[in-house]
C-alpha cells in the first residue's frame, strides 16, 4: 500500500492522542495534513485534494468541484476512482448504555 496518500483536515484528528494516526501510518498510509488551523474553504479542498487516494474530513467542503478534482487527477486510462462518503460516530453508539 506504499504511496497511499490520505487528507487529514480535522485539526483534532491530528492533535488527538492515541493509536488511530500510528495505525494508519503502519498501514502505509502517508498522512497529509491539513496546513491551515482553520476548516479549509471550497477553493483550498479543491487544491488539496488532488493527488490524494483519500481523505478524513470534518466540516470542511467535500463539493461535487471537489471531488471531481480529486477524481480527474487520479484518472487514466485503465482506472476509475471512486470516491465513498462514510459517517462515523466515535465512540461508537454501543459503547454506552
């Protein structure tokens, strides 16, 4: 999975102490982080976006202009990215009565 490179926007994903960056780092993720202490804006996603396998993101702007930048720029002729949306909840629900 080498050269997997992955958006990380949410400044408490990557100040927050744990495991869950060492697990994507062993992984083979390269983790990218975002470079604002801020949420990114609609222009800055889709500048950032491109060249990235993936993305974890918190409420900055995942727009369809965004994505199609994520997606023309891992295009070629023998490959079609796809791009999931996915929610998660942490801790997850069923940790507390």
């Amino acid at each position: 999975m080498a050269g997997v490179r992955v958006l990380v926007t949410p400044r408490a994903f990557l100040d927050l102490e744990g495991e869950h960056l060492t697990i994507l780092k062993q992984a083979g993720y390269e983790i990218i982080a975002n470079p604002r202490p801020r949420t990114l804006t609609e222009d800055e996603m889709a500048a950032y976006i491109v060249g990235m396998d993936g993305i974890i993101v918190g409420d900055d702007p995942v727009t369809h202009r965004v994505l199609d930048r994520a997606t023309a720029s891992k295009s070629s002729p023998n490959s079609a990215p796809t791009w999931t949306t996915s929610t998660w909840t942490w801790p997850p629900r069923d940790t507390f009565p």
